[in-house]
C-alpha cells in the first residue's frame, strides 16, 4: 500500500530547497518568470504534462498527469511583494533595499501545493486507480488577478474540486468568505496653464480627483458597514505652480459579497462622472481586476480538518522557538492582541495566549465572518468545490505582508508548517478519489449554492493581462 506520508518525507530535502530558491527570487506578480520555469522544470522530469504560459499569461502553469476521472487540482501560487525584501534575522535588515521580499509566504504556498501534487500522482501511479492530477502555479495572486486571468480562459472549468493553503499563525482549515474586490485606475484629463497667472484657463485634472476621493468618502456612510472603499493617488500633476493636466487615483473596492461591490463600484463610477463635470475634465478608467468573496464548501472542509488532525501540527524544535520568541519582540503589541481577540479563535485563546508558535490545531474557524481581505481563490470556488487550509508558518501575531513574515517563511518554522500542508492536502485529495460519495456531496453543496448565481468573470473577455499596470 502506497505510504503517502513516508513519501512526503523522503521528498522534504527537495522542496524544502525549491521553497528556499523561490524565496531568494522574489518576483512580482506576472514577473515571476524564474519562478514559474523552475517549478515546470520540475514537473516535467516527473512526467507531468506542461503547460507554461496558460491561459496567455507567460507566468501561469498547468502541469496534469494521469487520466479520466476525478480531476483534482491544487492552487500554488508564487508571487513576491514589492518592498519586503529581508534577510533571515529576528531584525529588519533588507537583503537589497527596496526589492520584492515573500512577505506572505508564497514560497511555501506554492511548493506545498507542488509536493502534494507529486503524491497523488505517485499513488495513482502505484494503485492504478483512474484519477487525473493537476497543479496550477497561479501568478499574481498578490494583485488578485491571475487566477481570474487562469478562469477566464477555462483553465478551471473540468475540474471536481481545487485544493490549497495559506501560510498564517494558526493550523486550521478556512470557513471565513473574505471579500470581493474590484480594482481600478481613475484617470482624469484636463488642461494645463499657468497657476498663479492664467489658472482661468486651466482645468485641474487633480482637482477632480480630489472632488472624487471627497464623494468616495461621503458614500461611505451609505455602504454596507463591513465594505471597504480605499484609495491611493498615483499621479497628482508635475509641481504646484502647473495646473495639471493629467491626475489618476487607483481605488479598491472590498464587499462580502460580488454583488455587493458591483453596486458600490457603480456609484463610484458615477463619482467620478459628477467630479469631470465639476471640473470641466473628461476621465478613462483602467479596470485592472475583480475577484470573487470565496465560496465555502463544508464538506470539503470537514475532509480536510480530519486530515489535518491526523497529521497534526508542525513538529517546530528548539530552535524554531528560540527564533520565533526573538521575532515577536518586534510584534506591535497591539497586532498581538487583535489576533487573539478575533472572533473565530475567541473560543481556543488558551491554545496561543503566552505562547509564541501555534502547537495545536483549531477547528474549522470563521463560519459567517467575512475577513477583510481578498483572494483571488474566491473566483476558482465559484467554479469548483475548493477548500483552504492554514498552518503555522509564522509566529502568533505576526502582521501580514511584513518583513518579519518574510524571514519567518525562509526558517524551519514555515517549511515545517509546509511539508504540514502538503500532507494534509494529498490526504484529502486522496481521500475524494477513493470515496467517491464524498466528492459528489461536495459537488451537490457547491451545486445548490451557485444554482442562481453562476461564475461570471469580473472583466470582459479579450482584455489583455496589464502585467505593468499595477506596478508602475
């Protein structure tokens, strides 16, 4: 009988070392050439089918072996943020100022889904049981695009069921939707003049971005309590004394539900429309991405909690404490405490209060929450049964998408806590070719919940993939 577990084991040296490479990378999203190429390589000698450049985005892989029915995917992802750049050391200390870092882990997210796909595809292979076998490197998560890109083109349309994880401070298994989102740039035009001695013949582009950002801040009253509306200006004109004739502000929109950001980018849009006739401007917008809340599939998370359960926590060693104790004394205290107020842990606090790394394993956390971040996983759970684990890869508290997530994510703390994940996740994948009863409640779940609300993708077809758009 094919020992999955022992497999993964023999195997750690070799993603470990692949998690390690991806993390000295760290590339942008749509950048992640080196990446992408190296997990594909790595496909290849193992006999799965390549597809690099999926879905025309040079960064997206689809690598399949194996044949018929069910088709099990698993969603790596292997963007780096702009900025983070760290070196592995409990002090911020960037290994080049100003560069991309793995602030939230991708690193580990991606390989871990790579591993447990190498071990479903060895238990095919060692018990012949018909069974398909799928790992998509999905580019640009960070910007919420390249999955969407990836459902667009169909990529996710065969198949039974999508299976991931994401690096946290917690071992457990995602109930909470998140939010969706829509991303967009608002460019306004007007004319240019001199500002102290012909201002009557200008027409300030940034002055109607300004009236916008003032009409987005009033609709915020008149909104759904938990949407965000949340805005940078990324052109405001060349130097006081110019009118400018040119201004952009990039906004996102966040809401529970994707019906509910439709609503609210569509007064948005009509903001704008009101700031171009205060000032006498015209505007363009850039629609970059939209993306889905996630769709919750209780069967699937009831099979993935078990397994988790029986593989259980990352075995962390002295070390990894001695590590993560010195890391949190940078920790906002504040930070700290938040997590451990959040309602979906509320009942297990005893598990992480006064402790630095989570050692335990909490059950299924978030039913009903809507968490204020986004993922552009939510689109693929609209089109498949999908299920989302976490396990501890960081220490407890530790702020996303920071530098001390990016050291935490390049020591034996996160690759521990991802070798975790990957066993979970082929255990699961496992288990619904196996059971096939299993599989076709969770297709009956996901049937009745998207039965008067299929999937349809946030922008319009043909729309090329704006690899420099989001961050220029």
């Amino acid at each position: 009988m094919f020992d999955v577990l022992a497999y993964l084991d023999s195997k750690t040296p070799e993603f470990n070392e692949q998690a390690m490479v991806i993390w000295d990378y760290s590339e942008l999203g749509f950048k992640e050439y080196k990446s992408a190429k190296l997990q594909a390589d790595y496909l290849a000698e193992h006999g799965f089918k390549i597809n690099l450049g999926a879905g025309n985005v040079p960064t997206a892989l689809v690598a399949e072996w194996g044949e018929g029915k069910p088709i099990i995917g698993f969603l790596g992802e292997y963007d780096a943020l702009a900025g983070l750049s760290q070196e592995v050391t409990t002090e911020k200390k960037p290994r080049v100022p100003g560069d991309p870092g793995h602030g939230c882990g991708h690193n580990l997210l991606g390989v871990g889904c790579l591993a447990a796909t190498l071990a479903v595809k060895e238990y095919l292979q060692a018990t012949g049981k018909s069974g398909t076998v799928r790992y998509y490197g999905c580019p640009a998560e960070e910007v919420l695009a390249g999955k969407v890109y990836m459902a667009r083109s169909g990529l996710f349309d065969d198949l039974d069921a999508a299976i991931t994880w994401h690096p946290a401070y917690l071992n457990t298994v995602r109930l909470s939707v998140g939010t969706a989102l829509n991303s967009a740039r608002f460019k306004f035009f007007g004319k240019t003049s001199h500002a102290a001695g012909d201002p009557h013949n200008g027409r300030s582009a940034l002055d109607a971005v300004e009236l916008m950002n003032v009409g987005a801040n009033y609709l915020r009253e008149h909104i759904v309590s938990n949407a965000r509306v949340h805005y940078v200006i990324t052109n405001g004109g060349g130097q006081p004394n110019v009118v400018p004739a040119e201004a952009e502000v990039w906004y996102f929109v966040r809401a529970p539900h994707r019906f509910m950001v439709e609503e609210i980018y569509d007064r948005l849009v009509d903001i704008a429309k009101g700031a171009a006739l205060m000032t006498s401007t015209k505007f363009e917008i850039n629609f970059l991405t939209g993306c889905y809340e996630m769709l919750i599939n209780k069967t699937l998370v009831n099979v993935q909690q078990k397994n988790l359960e029986k593989v259980g926590p990352p075995p962390f060693d002295e070390k990894d404490f001695e590590f993560a104790a010195e890391l949190a004394k940078t920790f906002d205290k504040n930070n700290v405490e938040a997590a451990l107020r959040a309602p979906e842990v509320r009942e297990h606090v005893d598990q992480l209060r006064g402790k630095v790394l989570h050692t335990g394993i909490i059950p299924p956390r978030g039913e009903g929450i809507s968490s204020g971040g986004s993922t552009d996983v939510g689109d693929v759970s609209w089109i498949t049964p999908t299920v989302t684990l976490s396990t501890a890869t960081d220490p407890i508290g530790c702020p996303g998408h920071s530098w001390q997530h990016c050291a935490s994510d390049a020591t034996g703390i996160g690759l521990k806590a991802m070798m975790v994940a990957a066993k979970v996740q082929a255990l699961t994948a496992i288990d619904l070719i196996e059971q096939p009863e299993l599989l076709a409640v969770a297709k009956q779940e996901f049937l009745v919940k998207t039965k008067d609300n299929p999937y349809k993708c946030p922008f319009p077809e043909g729309r090329p993939y704006p690899v420099d758009e989001f961050f220029k």
